[in-house]
C-alpha cells in the first residue's frame, strides 16, 4: 500500500474529488431508504401492528387496494379459528372516511373496527353491545383510539370526530403507542358494530339493515406455526395470504416501493461505472509508472493488491462519510410532515452494496494492470 498511499497523496484533488462523489451517493441511498421506510411506515404500519400471522380475504378479491374491496362474513372468523394451525382469528372492518372535529378542521381517517377484547383491540374501546335493537341504531358508545401521530395535529382525549355526510360522532377516548397508519392515513380503532354502520350508510341515529352487522372487510388470524397460505385457504374458501403478502393490498404501497427501489438499485449500478471510470483513468494515466515497477521487479499480484487496496480505502471512507452526514440528515427530516424513517438494516445493507458494487467497477478497471508490458519502460522514450 506504500505506492497506493503515496499516490492519494499526490493527487489528492483527484481522489478527494471521487470521494466527494461516492460520499453523496451513499447520502442518496441512505435518504432514499429513509423515504421507503417512511412510505412503508406511513402505508401499512396500522397492519404490521396488527400482530397477526395472515389476512383472509374474499375469494376473487384483485390485489390492489384489497382491504377495502373485500366482503366478508364476521362469522368466518370463528371458523377460521377452528381450522387446524391458527391459534387465533378475529373479524376486521376497514373503511377510508373524511371527518372533522369540533373545530371544523378537516381529519381524514382509516377506521378499523374490531371487536373490543381480540387481539386486534387496543386497550380503551367499549364493549360491544350485546342486546338486540331492532329500528334502532347499536348501544355500543362512539369511542375511538386513534393514531398518536393525530395527537401531533391538535386531536386530545375528549374531542369529538364527527364523519363527514353521516354525521356520525366519534369520542376520542386514547392514543395507540407508535403510529398506526393505513394508506397514509392515520388510523382510529372503533368497535366492530359501530363500524358496521358506518360502512352500511347509515346516518346517525338512523338503524340498518339487520344483514349489515355481519359483516367485515378481512379476518385477521394467528399461526400456531409457519403458516401455509395455500391449505388455509382450500380449509377457509377464503383468499389467504400473508401479512407481509397483503402489505400490497394497501393502497399505493407496491408502486411507491417498487419506484423507490428500482432507484436505489440504478444507484449501486452508477457507483459500480463511476467508480470503474474513475481507476481506469487512474491507471491508463499511470501506466508508464506501472510498466516502469514491472522492469523493476515488482509482480503483478503486488500491483493489483495496491491497485485494490487504493480503491477500497476511497470507498470505505467516502461511504462512511456519506453514511454518517445522511443519518444525521435524517434525524432532521424525522422531524418534520415527510414520511421518513431512519432503520439501522437498509442504511447498513444500502452502504454495503454500495461499497461492493464500487469495488467491482473498480476491479474492473484496474485488470489493467496486470496486462502492463514491462518492456514498455525500456523503450526509447525511456
């Protein structure tokens, strides 16, 4: 590495010039994965938080935006429960509605009505009522729990969210811990038959059709074990998936993730042809020294170690570099109204492919090397 060293040393604009450049692509992949987790975050952290293994949804229900597509029995739920493997299942409905609060300020929120005391609850919620009410609306209270992102927008304990068109109010009783949003929404826990009305239509005080009250949008389950998707779906008749498959079904998740990767991916590729353009430039314009090391004895293998060991000195520190001006970064933007989420695995995984692709263009490059004649250092220009 002596050489190596004193080259950098030498041409120190040069390299510090790379390194500038590799240090603010390792800043784009790490904000660029802060925005995915933060979309990520921001679409479905109201589903990863709902602690369950898989999500059924109605056969033939398409894909996208699935959650609020799909119908089912809240009965299934029970059924669900008794199929061999799950552990737990529990009816969840899902609606996206506009609302406002006792000041008049718009609130848009995802509702999720689950029954209170299951799994998917949080503590707070009323319990559901148990008597018949014929021509009449539900007993149950109006009490919500809702996302602690809203509290951050002026929503406190005791404020009333009154739905939009059905004029249905809804008693903010508690905060979730962390945020629970769905679709970019944040979310409010409300009891299941309460939700049902809501999802019927029907405005307040107004009762519903009898048949509305059993029905839900999925049924969220527990496993036992590794879940298999395909039996429990062929035992349920119902579309079973994952809850990391269903992260699809919220709306706009694959796009926004797809985008964002196929970004970060073109990254590693343009860091693997700047750095290899970088070091072939490097070696081409040394390479009369280089041949002059070959006449002198030096072996190929000594070149290319310190051909290599320049170029992952560069690497190592200018992703550092970047790696830790862009975390700080993101503790700003955390901070603010955009979606963005600093998470330890894809700002360590993101700085390492970087590295590596760099590594590889810059191996490339430097093949050169060991191509180099020595008797071009005996010629007469010599």
């Amino acid at each position: 590495m002596y050489l190596a060293w004193r080259e950098m040393l030498f041409a120190r604009a040069r390299f510090l010039l790379m390194g500038v450049v590799l240090a603010l692509m390792s800043m784009l992949v790490v904000i660029i994965s802060g925005l995915t987790a933060g979309l990520v975050n921001d679409g479905v952290s109201g589903i990863k938080a709902m602690d369950s293994d898989v999500i059924a949804f109605a056969e033939g229900t398409q894909t996208d935006s699935a959650f609020t597509r799909s119908v089912v029995d809240a009965d299934d739920a029970r059924e669900l429960a008794g199929t061999d493997g799950v552990a737990a299942a529990a009816p969840l409905g899902l609606s996206i509605v506009n609302a406002h609060n006792q000041d008049g300020t718009a609130v848009d929120l995802t509702l999720f009505g689950v029954e209170p005391g299951s799994f998917l609850a949080p503590e707070g919620l009323p319990a559901m009522s148990t008597g018949a009410h014929p021509g009449a609306p539900t007993a149950t209270p109006h009490d919500v729990v809702v996302s602690s992102t809203l509290e951050d927008e002026g929503v406190s304990v005791g404020d009333t969210v009154t739905i939009d068109r059905l004029e249905i109010p809804l008693h903010v009783v508690g905060f979730t811990d962390g945020q629970r949003t769905f679709g970019h929404v944040d979310i409010a826990y409300l009891p299941l038959d309460v939700w049902q009305e809501v999802h019927a239509g029907a405005r307040h005080g107004e009762a519903v059709d009898p048949a509305a009250y059993g029905e839900a949008s999925v049924i969220a389950a527990r496993t036992a074990d590794k879940p298999d998707t395909e039996a429990l779906s062929e035992a349920s008749g119902l579309d079973v998936r994952t809850l990391e498959e269903s992260f699809d079904s919220s709306p706009g998740y694959a796009a926004e993730t797809m985008t964002l990767s196929m970004i970060t991916w073109f990254l590693f590729v343009i860091a693997a042809l700047v750095t290899g353009a970088f070091f072939l430039v490097w070696t081409i314009q040394r390479a009369g020294s280089i041949a002059t090391l070959r006449a002198m004895g030096a072996t190929r293998g000594f070149l290319l170690r310190d051909s290599l060991g320049q170029a992952v000195v560069v690497l190592a520190v200018s992703i550092l570099v970047g790696l830790l001006i862009a975390v700080g970064l993101g503790s700003l933007l955390e901070s603010t109204a955009m979606p963005y989420a600093t998470e330890l695995g894809p700002v360590l995984g993101g700085g390492a492919l970087l590295f590596v692709s760099g590594l590889i263009g810059a191996l490339v490059a430097v093949v050169r090397v060991t191509r180099t004649d020595p008797l071009e250092a005996l010629g007469e220009n010599r």
